[in-house]
C-alpha cells in the first residue's frame, strides 16, 4: 500500500517509519526543507530509540522517501496521515490552524481546489 504522511515531527516521522517496516511505500512530507534534508542525509532530528537505524532500513530498502512537495507525497498514496502541529491555543483550547491548512492544501492538490 501506498501511505503518504504529512508532518516528521514526532508522530508523524515514527509512524511513517513503522508503516515502512511494515512493507508498505510512505511518502513522508514537511514543509521544512531544512527537516526533510536533514532526514534525507539520515539524520533523526530528535531522539526516538531506535528510529535511526529503522529510518535508515527502510530508506535504504526504498520504501521510505522524504518531501517537501504536497502533489508528490500524495500522488500515488491510498491513505494520507496527518501529523501535524496542534499547538495551545486561547485559554487552552487545541489551535487546530496548522492541520486546516494542510487539509486545504491536500484538497488543492487532490480535488483541483
């Protein structure tokens, strides 16, 4: 299966990485270029026991690739996680901004707008 994954912060990275040992082909987006180099020279940039050497498996197998580009991740992809930021925030509620504007995007992308 085809699996794209927007967002490599700590969910979204460990997810995509899992799914990949799985067997299946993930496409893992961030709009932080400088995040999705860092990932591409196999560098983890965070700590997750284990998640190194699982990003470099499954990498090397080609079954995990790494984005920028919103068309490309969800190109051939059967299902799209989303994983990305849900900050604080007024008075404590979830500020649910980042992942609306990810569901515009993707919905740009999928359905022409």
């Amino acid at each position: 299966m085809d699996i794209a994954v927007i967002g490599t912060g700590y969910v979204g990275l460990v997810s995509g990485a899992c799914f990949a040992d799985f067997g299946h082909s993930v496409a893992c987006l961030d709009t932080n270029a400088a995040r999705i180099e860092t990932l591409r020279r196999g560098a983890i940039p965070f700590y997750e026991p284990g998640l190194g050497e699982l990003v470099a498996r499954n990498s090397q197998a080609g079954r995990l690739r790494f984005t920028t580009d919103m068309a490309d991740a969800v190109a051939r992809a059967t299902v799209v996680f989303l994983a990305g930021g849900t900050p604080e925030g007024q008075g404590g509620a979830v500020d649910l901004c980042q992942v609306e504007g990810v569901v515009q995007s993707l919905a740009a992308v999928s359905y022409g707008g």
